[in-house]
C-alpha cells in the first residue's frame, strides 16, 4: 500500500511541474523604437535598465528570455510611404481575401508590390471574396530587415544584456500583413514560433516587457492570456507611444485578467503566480490520494 502512495504523490508532484515555469519576454527592444531612431518611443531607452535588472534580480526564476524582433519588407503595409496620400500615424482600412491575400482599394495603389485584386462590386456583398478588413495605423518606415545602422536599423538593442541561450522571435516580416503581437499577425492569419518555443520549454507564466506599451507589448500580453499563459506586465519596463493609446491598452489589459506590477513587486507577484499554477494539479493529485485511501479502506 504504501508503494502505491509513494507511487501516486510522485506523479503528482511530476504533474505539478508540467507548464510551471516562467520566462521573460522582451518585446522590440530596437533601435528603431529607441531615440535616434525612425519611430522613437519617448522614453524608451529607460525600459533597458530595469529590463537588464530584472534579468540579474531573477535568474534562478525566469527558466527562458526571449526578444521579438520587428522585421519588415522594405516596401512594408505599415508604411505610410506605400500609401500616398496618407500621412504617419493616419488609420486606413486594409481588406484582405478568404486566402488572407491584401487586396488593392483605397489606400492600396493598384501598383502596390504585395496585392492582389479582389472581386468587389461595392454594390453586394454576395459575389465579394474581401473576408477581413484591418485597421492599420500607418507608421514611418521602420525595423527594415538586415538594416543594422541609421533610423530604420532593425538591430536589437546593444545596450540590452543578451546571452546565448536567449531566443529571437521575428515578426512582421510578412509584406502585406503588420504583426503587433508576438504570436499571431494583425489579420490573424499565421502564427510565428512564439507559441511553440514557450509550449517547447514548459512555460506557464509570461512576463512582458519592452516597446511599445500600446501596440506590440498591449497585443501580445491579450495574445498569451488567450493562450492560457498567466500574464504580468511590468508597467516601469515598458514605455506608450500616445498618452490615450496606453490608457486604453493598460485598461484593456486589467480588464482581461493580466496582472500590471511595478518591477519592485515582482517577487511577490511571481509568488503568488506560482502557486495559483500549481493548485490545480495539486487539488487533482489529493484527490486521487483521497480516493485510493477511501478504496483500499485505511
Ligand atoms: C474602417 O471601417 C470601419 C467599419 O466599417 C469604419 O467605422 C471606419 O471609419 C473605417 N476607418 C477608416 C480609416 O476608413
Ligand atoms: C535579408 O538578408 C537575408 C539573408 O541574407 C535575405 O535572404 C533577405 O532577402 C534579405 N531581406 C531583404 C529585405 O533584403
Ligand atoms: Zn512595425
């Protein structure tokens, strides 16, 4: 008898380490998004200390780093300077087809690289093959893939401590689509490896971190908590674009269930975390205890 209790606290013990550990994502932390470059984030230099701090503060906890990286066609959909006529910051509508194909219309010359024509009487919808329709603020070029010095370097932080075991994640690097989470493009169309390399490494819980607080950091932290990630964003780690974009992001955010902590509340943040993780197998594994000790009539 007690070779089986011995048996079955350890499957439950091994059931408490499944999808238990914790990583840190650092979002666009570029040069791009850093002053000096093309869409400088006020401010956004200050997120690398405390980014670089919580790395050293919580070594032994955060079990995986990864950074995403921004990594756009030279010719890419965000660009105001693909669409003429619409300025920097400007909102347009982009549709797209069922096979997620841009089409052209209004903002999209009929020149346009990466389009295709979609059929759209504008009177019906019934014969149209448009499917999804993205607002896309129009940003100044920015992030452009293998351009590694000048406004639009594409390049991660130097001043950002890295190691070898850190995992680049790449995204936006589809012409015609943005991407501003890490997991999953602006149409919902395809996936990046985030997902995979978290699942790859048993990760339960997600610190974010990083550029910008309204868009990439914003899309990503509401990304993870739909996958099933417990979600904590460090608010003095991150940095807005617009004032009313941030509010917006960071009420959004709280209502969804992601925790915002400063950096100095982290340790009893991630505490808590872990426990909440743990309770379920716990429970399941007393249970079991239970229902063995009720079978055998100890
Ligand atoms: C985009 O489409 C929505 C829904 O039709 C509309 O309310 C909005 O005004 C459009 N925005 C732009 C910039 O055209
Ligand atoms: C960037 O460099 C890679 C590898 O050299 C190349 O395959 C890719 O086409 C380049 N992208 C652009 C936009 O120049
Ligand atoms: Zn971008």
């Amino acid at each position: 008898m007690w070779a089986w209790l011995a048996l079955i606290v350890f499957v439950g013990a091994s059931l408490n380490a499944q999808g238990k550990k914790t990583a840190l994502l650092i979002i666009d932390v570029q040069d791009c998004f850093l002053p000096e470059g093309s869409l400088a984030v006020t401010d956004g230099e200050q997120v690398v200390p405390v980014i670089n701090q919580i790395r050293s503060d919580y070594h032994n906890v955060v079990s995986l780093v990864v950074l995403t990286q921004d990594w756009h066609c030279s010719d890419h959909v965000s660009f105001a300077s693909q669409h003429t006529g619409h300025d920097s910051y400007s909102l347009v509508n982009l549709t797209y087809n069922s096979q997620g194909q841009l089409c052209f219309g209004d903002s999209v010359p009929d020149d346009y690289a990466h389009g295709v024509s979609c059929i759209s009487n504008g009177v019906s919808d019934t014969h149209s093959d448009v499917n999804h329709v993205v607002t896309q603020t129009l940003w100044p070029d920015h992030c452009v893939q293998n351009v590694t010095s000048g406004p639009k370097s594409a390049s991660l932080s130097s001043t950002l401590e890295k190691r070898d075991t850190d995992i680049v994640v790449r995204k936006g690097y589809h012409c015609e689509v943005d991407s501003y989470s890490g997991f999953f493009d602006n149409g919902g169309f395809q996936q990046t490896e985030l997902h995979s390399v978290l699942q790859r490494h048993d990760i339960g819980v997600v610190i974010v971190t990083g550029l910008a607080l309204d868009f990439c950091v914003h899309y990503t932290a509401i990304d993870a908590n739909t996958l099933g990630y417990r979600v904590i964003v460090v608010t003095d780690a991150t940095r807005g674009v617009a004032p009313d974009t941030t509010q917006a992001a960071l009420r959004h955010m709280e209502d969804t269930g992601i925790k915002l902590v400063r950096a100095a509340q982290l340790r009893a943040t991630l505490d808590f975390s872990s426990r909440a993780t743990q309770a379920t197998p716990s429970v399941t594994a007393t249970l079991l205890v239970t229902m063995v000790l009720l079978h055998l009539q100890v």
